[in-house]
C-alpha cells in the first residue's frame, strides 16, 4: 500500500476534525429538538464535549500516535515526530475552528 502524501494527510486531519466536531454537534442539536429539549444550548454542550473525539477521530486512533512517537525517540526517526506533531496540530486546529463556528452559531457564550 502506498503512504499518501504528508500534505494531503494534514488537510484530511484538519478537515476530519471540523466535520467531526460540526456533523456530531449538529446532529445531536436536531436529537435535542426531537426530545423537547434547548437545542441551541444542546448543540453548544456538545460541541464542547467532542472536541477531544474529533481530534483522536482525526489522527486514527490514539495507538498509531502512541506508535509514531516510540518509533522517534527510540529509533531515532525524528521526522515521524514532527510529522506526527503537525497532524495533531491540524487535528486542534480542525476542532477549534468547528468550536468556534458553533460558538458564533449558536450565540450561547453571550449572556
């Protein structure tokens, strides 16, 4: 199997994230309004509470990290912590986009 592209990865990480964070959150809103429940201040709760799953989802899993990383210090691959590093990043930055995305959505952070 061919290893995809480093820079196309970072953007699946990234994008993988936001969908994550924005699908689940949004999702789980039209679930709050089906249960008679505030689905603004739902969608707001959720899209605090997914965040960490949005970023594992968008690295694959916590083991292929975990693995990375040992690879790096122990065999000296340094590139495959950076790279790795750089995806987590991308991840965060996937996940803080779509979080401040409902932020201004949902106006629930101004009292």
């Amino acid at each position: 199997m061919r290893e995809s592209p480093f820079f196309s990865t970072l953007f699946d990480s990234y994008f993988i994230a936001l969908g994550v964070l924005l699908g689940g959150s949004l999702i789980g809103g039209l679930a709050a309004f089906l249960t008679g429940k505030p689905p603004l201040t739902e969608i707001f709760r959720l899209s605090n509470a997914l965040r960490i799953w949005a970023i594992v989802a968008a690295i694959g899993g916590t083991f292929d990290a975990v693995y990375s990383f040992e690879r790096g210090l122990l065999q000296g691959e340094t590139r495959d912590i950076v790279k790795q590093l750089l995806l987590i990043l991308a991840a965060l930055g996937g996940a803080q986009t779509g979080a401040l995305l409902i932020n201004w959505l949902t106006q629930e952070h101004i009292s």
